[in-house]
C-alpha cells in the first residue's frame, strides 16, 4: 500500500507564489531585490509605500533580523510567516518596528495582514529611491 507524501514547500516556492499572485494584480513587485549586498525576498508597491517582505518558514527570529534590515531601503518591513504566530513571535515583531503577515493560499492577495508595521524611521531616502527605481524598471 502507497501512502501518500504530501512535499513540502520551500521558501523560494513561498515567494515565487505571492510575487506572481501580486504581479498578475498588476501591483509593482520584485523578488530578490538586491539591498546592501543581501536581498529582500519580495519588494512591491501599496499605493506609494514600498513595502519589503522576509518569508521564513522556521527561523522566525533570523527573519526578524533581516527584516528589520529591510527597513533602510523600504516604508514598511513585514515577516511573512506560513504558520499563526504565536504572542511571542508578535511582540518581538512589535518591538523591532516589524510587522508580521500570514501566507494566505486562498486569496488573491498573498498576505493575511496578522499585525500592521509602523513606518520605518530607519529609511534611507537614496536607497529607498534605488529600490523603486529598480521595481519600477522590473515592472514594465
């Protein structure tokens, strides 16, 4: 008797989802952008927000750390979790100015917004100005 084997998903397959998902709504958005020698797995456009995205599978403090890096180049970080967060995931989130999203499979927008981010006061206009350039140049 066979039994099924349900593959798990890798985070590569996480981003690639919900960048398809926001470019197919037309929204401004790019996977990998390059930031100060790392990358941020997802970068889009809300309106006139840039928005940076970390998606971690386990690590959820490593995401913490590299989101709260993103906060340089972008208006709003978010880790962006595949599983609910727990109240300590939330507070260490809100602590370091991060917000924090569900992975929503079921939606067209990829993000259950769990708990909203503050705006970065980290933001570096010129850095902040290159990612969009690099978004804008990506999306046409």
């Amino acid at each position: 008797m066979k039994t099924s084997r349900k593959k798990e998903r890798s985070e590569y397959a996480y981003v690639l989802s919900a960048y398809k998902r926001l470019r197919k709504q037309g929204i401004p958005t790019l996977r990998e952008a390059p930031l100060m020698g790392r990358s941020i797995d997802l970068l889009y456009l809300s309106g006139s927000h840039l928005i940076s995205v970390e998606f971690k599978l386990k690590d959820w403090r490593q995401g913490l750390c590299q989101a709260r890096d993103h906060q340089i180049g972008s208006d709003y970080a978010y880790l962006c979790l595949t599983y609910i967060p727990t109240e300590a995931v939330r507070k260490a989130a809100r602590d370091a100015g991060i917000g924090v999203f569900l992975f929503d499979e079921d939606n067209s927008c990829p993000f259950k917004k769990i708990q909203p981010a503050p705006r970065s006061k980290l933001t570096w206009p010129i850095m902040r100005n290159r990612l969009c350039e690099m978004l804008m140049d990506h999306h046409r």
